[in-house]
C-alpha cells in the first residue's frame, strides 16, 4: 500500500497516524461491507495496515478527530 495517497493524522504532539480509502478484492473478508479505509503508523510506514470497512470507519474517524483535539494525551 505504499504507492497510495495517504492523509497524516496528528495530535500536534508528535504522534501520527496515516490513513487512505482502499478497494478491497473480492477474495478479501471484508469485501462487499461498503467502503473502507486504512490506517497506519506514520512512523512505520512499511509495518501493518489495519483495514476498517462501513461503521468501523465511522469509529476511526472519531477517532482520528480524538487525537487531533488531544483526547488521548493521557494514554500516551
């Protein structure tokens, strides 16, 4: 996935995450659950991806908009 579009997530401290849409292979078990997105370690581009599909990433983009505001500044 590393030839994608990917936008950069921050919380302004430092910490990011790198997310991007995807379409998924019929042979994949999400497919057919609606659209999907990914998700990684800014700093680990190369590392894994986690693929979040329908509502899930309804959740990411909560979440996303958690770490921007600083929500989990305490977790850290």
């Amino acid at each position: 996935m590393r030839s994608r579009q990917w936008r950069r997530y921050t919380n302004g401290g430092g910490d990011c995450v790198d997310m991007t849409p995807v379409s998924l292979p019929p042979e994949h078990p999400k497919h057919g659950r609606g659209r999907a997105v990914a998700l990684r370690d800014s700093e680990d581009p190369d590392g894994p991806v986690l693929i979040f599909t329908g509502s899930e990433d309804r959740s990411v983009w909560f979440f996303g908009r958690g770490i921007e505001s600083g929500a989990f500044e305490d977790l850290i």
